[in-house]
C-alpha cells in the first residue's frame, strides 16, 4: 500500500478557504505554481517565501490580506514543491529570481504591485526594488537585511560570520543533499524546528513541508545559495519605495543590528522589532500582519 504521506496535496487545498485557489502561470521561462486570492481588479500583493518554505508559509496572512481589499498572489518560487526546478545553478541567480516576479507581476495584469518577502524571499524582494524599482509599490520585509548591510556585515561581524555557516556548507556539491535528504529530510524538519520558537511548526505542519519537499527534492532549494553566490551584486543604493522592516529579534541566523543599519537604506523606511520572536516571526507575532495590512492600505 502507498504510503499516505505520499499522496499529500500541497496546493490550495491545505486551506479551508473557497477564496483561496491554485493556478499555475508562465513566468520567464518556467511554469510557476501560484496561490491566489481576491479580487482581481484589487491592489495586488505577492508574498514571497523563502527557505526552506513554500507558498504555506503565508497561510497566516493570505486571508487577513484579502479581508483588508487586496488581492494576493503566493507563488510556489523556482525549484519549490509544485512549480519547475529548471537544472543548473545559474537558473537560481538573483537576476533569474527578480524576473521571474517581474513577470507573475505582469501576467497579473498590474504596472505594478506591493512586494513582501520573508527569508530569501526578502532578499528577492529587496532585489526587484532595487532593480525593478517602477513595479514596487510598497515594499514588506521580515527578517532579512538590505543586501548591501548583509555584505558589509559579512565583511566586519565575525559573529554575523559564523552564523552564515551554512551558507558556505551549501556550497560543497552534493554532500547537502544527501545529509538534508536522509529519513524522509528529518534534518530538514529540524531546520524548521531549530530555527523557531517551540512549537512554531508542529508534526503535522512539519509533514506538509516534507511533503512540499518531494516534489522537486532538497537540491534545487540548495542551488538558490549557490546562485546567490554567483550573482552579481545589487545596487548599493537606497529603497524609494515606503518600506517596512519587521524583525524577530531571536533570529539565530542573523545579528539584529543589521535590522537598523537596514534602514539607512531606505528612504522611507520603519522597522518593527518582536523581542523573543524568531526568524519566523510572521507565525509567531499576530502583530506582524496587523502591521504589514496598515503599511500596504
């Protein structure tokens, strides 16, 4: 008999929400699943996810979104649980990654749309506002730091250094695959774990990410870091766009400093901290949506 894990659905239906649907959309070269919500002649927001999460990771924020008049768009980014993991490192660069919101953007319809991104979803979101800048409207960002203040702390912080290690581990070929994927990637459970607050991601949400992770395999979400090491670097500019910051200050992969520095990047910018909040912050702070609703109305 097959085993049931195996025959988790993990699009739309994860949500007891009619208004919530899975679509799939062309997008620079590869087809992309996407969760979408809410009118569509309403203001539009794409949440990006990061690592090692899928489109589920907004489930907290899709509908408060949508009650508050926009219409959301959640894609499933490159190489993650339902949409194409093209070959090859280059296809995950930071360039490959702003086109690809580029484009989900103009296939939406709009000029242009607000931006939110957690993680490295934060980092791509900075990114299309750096490169991009004509189609950000407003600009959301948790827990991840202007790219020019994570480069330069990289450089200065040894302690920023050593909590980056797992950047330069993900290098090595092979060998994170093979660790993170062993007994049904257990030590990918354990990154979700580790990196929360207890009881953030219980068994049962645990194993919708397992199930996620199947799809495609731990591979392509480890060639987003090695892409990233590829990529030529962004701008060293300022945001124009109005941005918001919000940072759990109990991240263990990043130095909160970084948080405040961010914001002399930014010409328009506020930052909220949560004490005792983690890398995951949008879980663990109701407040973090509350916040993120106020700065896009």
């Amino acid at each position: 008999m097959t085993d049931p894990k195996l025959r988790s659905n993990t699009d739309a239906s994860l949500l007891a929400d009619d208004r919530v649907e899975s679509t799939y959309r062309s997008a620079n070269g590869v087809r992309l699943h996407v969760v979408t919500a809410g009118d569509p002649d309403a203001p539009l927001v794409v949440l990006l996810h990061g690592y090692p999460d899928f489109w589920y990771g907004w489930r907290d924020q899709i509908t408060s979104l949508v009650d508050a008049g926009f219409r959301v768009l959640v894609p499933d980014q490159r190489g993650y649980n339902l949409s194409d993991a093209p070959g090859g490192i280059d296809s995950y660069r930071i360039s490959e990654l702003v086109a690809d919101v580029r484009a989900l953007i103009r296939a939406e319809g709009p000029e242009s749309a607000h931006v939110v991104g957690h993680d490295f979803g934060a980092f791509v979101a900075w990114n299309v506002a750096l490169r991009e800048p004509s189609i950000v409207d407003r600009l959301g960002i948790l827990n991840v730091p202007h790219p020019t203040v994570y480069r330069d702390t990289l450089r200065s912080s040894p302690r920023q250094l050593v909590r980056s290690w797992y950047v330069w581990f993900y290098q090595l070929p092979k060998i994170p695959e093979w660790i993170l994927g062993r007994n049904d990637a257990a030590a990918m459970g354990s990154v979700l774990e580790t990196s929360s607050n207890p009881g953030t991601f219980d068994e049962a949400t645990i194993d919708r990410y397992r199930a996620a992770w199947r799809h495609n395999g731990i591979g392509p979400m480890i060639d987003w870091y090695r892409g990233f090491r590829r990529s030529e670097c962004p701008p060293r500019n300022a945001v124009g766009q109005p941005t918001l910051i919000c940072w759990g200050e109990d991240d263990i992969g990043l130095v909160p400093s970084m948080a405040e520095q961010s914001l002399e990047y930014c010409e328009n910018g506020q930052l909220r901290t949560f004490p005792d909040a983690s890398h995951w912050v949008h879980h663990e702070r109701a407040e973090v949506t509350e916040t993120l609703v106020r700065h896009l109305s």
